[in-house]
C-alpha cells in the first residue's frame, strides 16, 4: 500500500484530495487505478486509510475508508545531529535515519568537518536533504515525514540537544558498553532523546567538554565507526529500546 502525504486543508469529512506532484506519480508512474488502496498522513502524523475514487488531471481524490489507522511512530523522538560528512554520506544518513524512525536530523557544523558550507550551499542542500527525507518516509510508510533543520554550530547543538530527556554522545574514546546499556535501558516511554555524532575527523576536544556538560558519553563497542555508520547504528539500537516500550 502506497503512502502520501497531505496538508490538512486537503482532508475532508469523507475523502482526501491529493494535489502537487504526487498527483503524476500516481497516475503516471504507479498508474494507479480507481478502487486502489493508499494511506495518507497529515503533518502532525494522523493516518488515514483510503480509496482512489477519482484520478483528475491536477488532483487525485480519495475515499476514507478508516481514520486513525495504526501510526508507524516510534513512542518517543529521536533528534539526531549529525557532523556534516563530504560527498553523499549525509544522504545515507538520512535515508536511513528516516527509515528507522528519527524525529529530526541537524546537520552541525564542527571543527573536524570537512565541508564547509556557505548560505547559498546550506539552502540547496537542505532542500535536497528535505526531498530525500519525504521520499523515506514515504518508502517505509512514516506517519510523517521526518524535519532537516537548518545547520547549527556545535554549541547551538549543543545546547538544542540539552531539551531533550536523554542526551547521549557516542566518543570513540569511551571504554565498555555498560554506559550504553545504562543509557539505553533508562529511556522511557515518550522520551525525547538526542544523540549528536561526530563528523570523519572526530569531535575536537573543546567540542566533547562541552558536550559532557548535558551529555552522557558512550560507547558503541571496540571497532572504529565511520560517521554514517555511527548515526545508523545508534539509531538501530534505539529503535529496538524505544519499541519495546
């Protein structure tokens, strides 16, 4: 079953209307036909079982077979921040991060990042950031799609990631799991938790002192993790935690 995602202007008593450039791909690239099943969401993560009853050529409506339809949400958030990473890694990040279930990612300027990104840069990325984010979320059927925050600093990281109730920062240099596990076992359900990961040159010492301030430092096991495995790691082992809460 296909998953979309509307506005709430767009949900009526009885049926959804579709618009925008979902419209095409129904139509013309899942040809989807009447009768046809989907599930639509709105942005605050309210699911909706339906039924194309009508394919126009700027709009698609939909009957509403079911409302509040089982949400495909984790029982907390997740705020991952991410060091910028070169090339297309970022991508994966995000690919997979929405995947298994991340509330929002910031990307974070530190130290040891590779790339630097001017104004003009930042808002074309996280544009294209924000696409891939929808396609994901689309993909693994999300109850909503997932936000790219602007790019912080470390310190406005920092101190963003210190609202939620658990804030953990994996360090390459923390010995033993016990603190992960420790961690790990005292998230409860409705939790918001924010893990911040390093970019391939690691966190400068400056940056893990600041972060020890609000942060629980942890481990996540004796090999090296490359920074896009790091993120996807630690959001595999939260979303085995937060699920069986």
């Amino acid at each position: 079953m296909h998953q979309f995602f509307v506005e709430d202007g767009q949900i009526g008593r009885a049926f959804v209307t579709i618009t925008g450039t979902d419209v095409n791909h129904i139509r013309h690239v899942l040809r989807m036909k009447p009768g046809e099943k989907i599930r639509v969401s709105n942005q605050q993560g309210r699911d909706y079982f339906c039924e194309i009853s009508e394919l126009g050529d700027s709009f698609v409506q939909a009957d509403i077979l079911e409302e509040d339809a089982p949400s495909t949400e984790l029982p907390g958030k997740i705020y991952l921040f991410q060091g910028i990473p070169k090339g297309d890694r970022m991508e994966t990040v995000i690919e997979k991060a929405v995947e298994l279930g991340v509330y929002e990612i910031i990307p974070v300027a530190m130290k040891y990042c590779v790339v630097k990104l001017d104004a003009k840069k930042e808002a074309a990325r996280i544009k294209r950031w924000q696409k891939l984010s929808e396609a994901a979320a689309k993909q693994s059927k999300r109850s909503l799609i997932p936000n790219i925050h602007s790019v912080m600093s470390f310190q406005e990281a920092a101190a963003y990631a210190s609202l939620c109730d658990v804030r953990l920062i994996p360090y390459e240099n923390e010995q033993g799991m016990q603190s992960a596990k420790d961690a790990f076992s005292s998230i409860k359900r409705g939790n918001s938790v924010s893990v911040m990961i390093g970019p391939e040159g690691g966190f400068a010492e400056e940056e893990i002192a600041l972060a020890k301030e609000t942060m629980r430092v942890i481990s996540l096991g004796k090999r090296i993790l490359r920074t896009d495995t790091a993120g996807i790691a630690v959001m595999s082992m939260l979303m085995l935690e937060m699920e069986m809460r």
